[in-house]
C-alpha cells in the first residue's frame, strides 16, 4: 500500500517507522519527505458545564488509554471548563488542550476577553481562531484574527486557522476565492519562520453542524488551493509543512475516507466530540490511519 505525506513523494508504507513526536508538528525524512503529524481536535463549542467536563474527560480518558500516539489529540472545551480539563487530564492521558477563541492583546480593559498569557496559564496549548461562527455571529473580520495569530504566535500558542465558504459561494463557483482571499487577508506580514506551527483547518460552512460532509474530493481539491497559496504567498516550505485539517460533519462512520488522502491531515469535529464513544472512535481509526511502518 502507498503512503504518502508531503506533495509528490509516494513512499512504501512499511519503509518508514517515525516515532510521532507530539510537540513537533512535521519532519522531514532522510529522503526529504515531510511527514506531517495527524491533528484530531475537539470543539466543543458552548456545551458541557465545567462539572459536565471534568466527567467527560475522565471518560474519555480511560477510553483512550493505550492508544498508540500516531496522532495528536485536543480538546478545546468552553474557557469556564479549561480549569476542570486540565485539573482531570492525568499524566498518561493523549489529550492536550485547546482554547476556542481569545483576544489579542495580553491584559486591559477589555470586558469579557481573555488572553493568550491566561490561556498558556491554564496549560492551552492550542487555539482555534476565526471560526465561521465567531465570523458570522460575531462579526469577527480578517483583520483581528490576524492580530490573534500574531499574539498566539508570540506566546507560544498554536493557531488553527479557521476558513470556508458558504453555500452561496460554492454554489457560484467562488470557493477557491473565498478561500485565497481568507488566507491572504490572515497571514500578511508574518516570515516563514513566525508561521511554523500554524494549522488550519477547512470548514465549509453549508457543512457545518448540518449532517452533510464536504465529500473527500470537496475536501481535497480545497486543502490543494490552500497549499498552493501558502507556497505561493508564504513558502513553499511552511506550506509542504503546515497541518490542513477538515471539519464539518465528520463523524465515527466518514473519517476513515477523509483522513486516507494524504492532504487530508486531521479533522475538526463538533457535534461528535461531544461523546465519548464518538470522540474516541474518531481518535482511534485517526491513529489507525496515521500509523506508519506497522
Ligand atoms: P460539526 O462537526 O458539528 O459539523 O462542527 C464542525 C465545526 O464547526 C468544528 O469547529
């Protein structure tokens, strides 16, 4: 079986054994081929109390007891919840932390904000920035969530860069537009170098929440433009390197197909990362398909 990572290099499955590194998010090969690590993250979006989540993390963390780390596993519950996650996440536990949102300046007058230093304090290793639902019912524009990536990027945190079109715009054939544009207006003025660790994640809006999953051929042909103009806009090495992850009704039963495209390097997930079983199903056939040289 083929196996490839990276842009044109098919390698044997069986000639490569990486030992996945969680805090590197790609490397290259001996034969210069990136291997970029599997993503699976949780948005939990405004559910789960923080009681409610310090049981379910409990839960899931026993489901995923020895589950080989072939990919790396977030979740990035409510700020109210971060405390009660981290506090029941114990040591041997895969999952790592995410927040949903911040501000980008680090402290002030900014009522009901929260920043990149607390998120870090509370042990948020990732966040998710310019999600559609924080574009269209918060009326978030290209211009603060580039002034997010740049305070997440200061201190240490990982962005995941949300965008997407609507149904609108893929019906008038604008998709690869919308999605250029969103790109262009998030990373300018930012090296190479500052946007190393940065993922981001396609979700087409009309999929979102709505039972109806971009199909693989959606979602391949779309992470291809996003490559493309990173490389051409970035580098061709941030773009071979950055992690493109699918979100919008991913569920247990069409993560296999979509995570066996090699642009395919994760996925996104709302409303099935909400149970255990459904969370740690994903989690499984994600690491199952990112396993290499077994
Ligand atoms: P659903 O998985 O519920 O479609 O939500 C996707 C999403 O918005 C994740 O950020």
């Amino acid at each position: 079986m083929s196996y490839s990572k990276g842009k044109h290099f098919p390698v044997s499955r069986r000639s490569l054994t990486v030992q996945i590194d969680p805090y590197s998010s790609s490397r290259a090969t001996p034969g210069g081929i990136t291997l970029r690590t599997g993503l699976i993250v949780g948005n939990w979006k405004m559910n789960k109390t923080a009681s409610d989540a310090a049981i379910f993390i409990r839960a899931l963390s026993e489901r995923l007891h020895g589950l080989s780390s072939h990919v790396e596993l977030v979740v990035a519950p409510p700020f109210t919840a971060l405390h009660a996650v981290r506090t029941a996440l114990d040591a041997s536990s895969p999952l790592q932390l995410g927040a949903q949102d911040m501000f980008w300046e680090d402290q002030g007058a900014y009522t009901g904000e929260v920043s990149a230093p607390m998120l870090v304090d509370l042990g948020c290793r990732y966040v998710i920035l310019g999600h559609s639902e924080r574009r269209t019912l918060f009326g978030e524009q290209s211009d603060g969530i580039r002034k997010k990536i740049r305070a997440a990027l200061k201190h240490g945190l990982r962005p995941i860069l949300c965008i997407g079109e609507s149904l609108k715009q893929r019906e008038s054939g604008t998709t690869d537009d919308v999605l250029t544009q969103q790109l262009k207006e998030s990373l300018p003025g930012f090296t190479a170098e500052a946007l190393d660790g940065i993922t981001v994640a396609y979700e087409p809006i009309w999929a979102i929440g709505t039972g109806k999953s971009a199909t693989v051929e959606q979602a391949v042909a779309a992470h291809q433009t996003i490559r493309r103009v990173m490389a051409t806009t970035i580098s061709p090495a941030i773009a071979d390197s950055t992690r493109i992850l699918y979100g919008g009704s991913v569920t247990p039963q069409n993560i296999a197909s979509l995570l066996a495209s090699n642009h395919v390097d994760g996925a996104l997930i709302g409303g099935a990362c909400l149970q255990v079983d459904s969370f740690a199903t994903i989690a499984s056939v994600a690491s199952a398909a990112r396993s290499i040289g077994v």
